[in-house]
C-alpha cells in the first residue's frame, strides 16, 4: 500500500517537474521572444542610427556639394525665382544706365568753358577754373591736325607767313619724330603748337583713359624734345564726341591739359582730295552767325587742296572782320557737347 502510493506520488511528482520544465521554457519562449523583440528593436533602432548616419554622411556630403543639391532646388523654384529675375533687367538697366546721373534735377550741363574761365559743368565733371584772354568782338583759329608733313607744312607755313597770320598746329607725336625740323619751323614761326595724341591709332587711343593719357604723354616727350615745351593744348583724334567721357576730361584736367574740339569744319576730312571750291563753301555757310570760330582742317600730306583752299579761306576771314589768334591754355575751348554723355 505505501510502496503504491509512493509510485503515485513519484509519477505526480514527474509530472509536476515535467509541467514546470514546460512551463518554464515557454517562460524562457516567451522571455526570450521579449528579449528578441527589443533586440529586434534595438537592431532597427541600432539600424537606423546606422541609416541616419548614413544620411548624416549622405547629408553633409549634399550639403558640401550644393552644386548637387542646387540644380534640383533651382529647378524647383525656378518658378519663383523667374519672377525675381524678371525685376533684375529692371534693376539692371536702372544700375546700367546712368540715366538719373546724366539728368539730376539741379545739376545743368554746361559743354563749355565761360569766356570768364567758369569750367564746364555735368555729373562727375570736375574742371579747374581757369583764366583766359579777352578776346576781340570777332576770333578766328585756324587749326592743322595730324602733321606734320613735308608735303604741306612748308606751304602752309610760306602762306600764313605771306598772309600775316597765325594758325595752331595739333601735330603727332609720331610726325614729329619723323619731321622734327618741321615742327621747329612750326614754332619758330610763331604758331601754336598742340599735342593731338602719339599714334592717332583710334583702338589705342580710346582703349581707354590712362591709355590716351599714355599716349599724350608719349606726344608730348617728343614735342618737348624737339622745340623743349610742353604744349597744355590738346585736340583729341577726331573730337571728344563718342570717343570722351568724363573720366577723360577729369583726367586731362588733372594733367592741366585744356581740350578743343571745333566750331568749323572744312570738311577736308570728308574725302581723300575734297575740292577747295567745297572747302571754302564748307567754310562760308558755318561761320556766320560766330563771333569766335575755330576751323578744323589737316596738315596731312595728301590734303593739298586745304592748302589750295587756305589763301581764300584766310582772306574771307578778313573781309569779315575777324581776326586771327593762336590757341594756348589762354584761349576759352570750344567743347562738343555729347562727349560728357557718350
Ligand atoms: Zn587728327
């Protein structure tokens, strides 16, 4: 009897540890699934720090690349952006043209000198006053540019001299060095001498201010060598208009330099050989009404029909009443007007 209830108990027994033992791993099943899903979630959660640091390199590296990111984000706002560059050529063009500057309200223009030496006057000019002769009621200025030339120099000089007249010479440097003697005669005669550039190379002339500045410089080394001055007159090549702007001016007057340009021109530029018949009338129909002119014409060479022309030019001066001056820094300029805008 006991030995049978000791096999009933040691089967329970068997039992219950079997029950426990089964118990316990679905326990540890459980337990270890619970630990799984964490470890799961730490993986995922491990695994997205590893994802975020890849965008964390993947970020900076865009942003160190903005040329990456940039294409993408400018076509995208391109939209928006469009109508912000539309106001821009606006922009532009108000920032481009200096139109407000070329037309302040209280600040006139002026192309020239007042004959009481009050300088021209324009946005960004700034001319010194200067002094300048008093003048008879009718002047005239003759003035030969571009040589000089053995082939009109000398006549030209032999007239003026036969005349009892003066003119004013804006000769080359270049001319000069090949034809020293000829801008001595110039001066010795009595003329007035100016500088009219070294090369009269437009493309080197113009390139720009310091560049023309280099360039009279140049001019007048070689003037000062040959008759020892230095000219303070200048004619620019083919006049100030569209080749001058302010900086130009600003800077010839910095230099003391003065600028003429012309009032008359005898149109002897017009053509290789113009017909001194057309050079006198060219003459005759823009000097009335001028109390000073200032007559363009060349001492070029080839121009022989301005001289042809001279002795009648000269002389229908004279019956006019005028009277003949050499240009120096005395003398107000004749200034043309668009070279302050140009
Ligand atoms: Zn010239």
């Amino acid at each position: 009897m006991w030995r049978k209830h000791w096999r009933i108990w040691r089967l329970t027994l068997v039992i219950l540890i079997l029950l426990t033992n089964i118990y316990l791993s679905g326990c540890q099943s459980d337990k270890l699934s619970a630990v799984v899903i964490p470890a799961s979630g730490t993986i995922e959660s491990s695994g997205k720090p590893e994802i975020a640091s890849e965008d964390e390199v993947r970020m900076p590296q865009s942003l160190d690349e903005p040329k990456v990111i940039s294409p993408e984000q400018t076509t995208e706002p391109s939209p928006q952006t469009k109508p912000e560059t539309f106001p821009d050529p606006k922009n532009e063009a108000n920032l481009s043209g200096p139109v407000p500057e070329k037309s302040p309200p209280n600040t006139p223009i002026h192309p020239y000198y007042g004959l009481d030496g009050t300088p021209p006057s324009a946005p960004g000019l700034a001319m010194r006053k200067r002094v300048f002769n008093k003048e008879p009621e009718r002047m005239a200025y003759l003035t030969f540019d571009d040589g000089p030339y053995p082939e009109t120099t000398p006549r030209i000089l032999k007239i003026l001299q036969d005349e009892g007249v003066k003119a004013t010479f804006f000769v080359l440097g270049r001319q000069v060095e090949r034809y020293p003697d000829l801008l001595k005669a110039e001066y010795e005669q009595g003329q007035g001498i100016g500088n009219h550039s070294y090369s009269h190379d437009y493309s080197s002339v113009y390139r720009s201010p310091e560049a023309f500045s280099s360039e009279i410089k140049r001019a007048e080394d070689v003037i000062f060598k040959t008759i020892g001055v230095r000219p303070r007159i200048l004619r620019a090549p083919g006049g100030t208009q569209g080749h001058f702007h302010v900086n130009y001016y600003n800077m010839l007057d910095a230099a003391n330099y003065l600028v003429y340009d012309w009032n008359v021109s005898s149109g002897d530029a017009a053509a290789p050989l113009v017909p001194a018949d057309q050079l006198i009338q060219n003459i005759e129909t823009q000097v009335p009404g001028k109390s000073r002119v200032v007559i363009l014409m060349h001492d070029a060479g080839v121009k022989t029909t301005t001289v042809d022309a001279l002795p009648r030019i000269v002389n229908y001066l004279k019956q006019k009443g005028y009277s003949f001056g050499v240009i120096t820094e005395k003398v107000a300029p004749v200034l043309f007007p668009g070279g302050f805008n140009s």
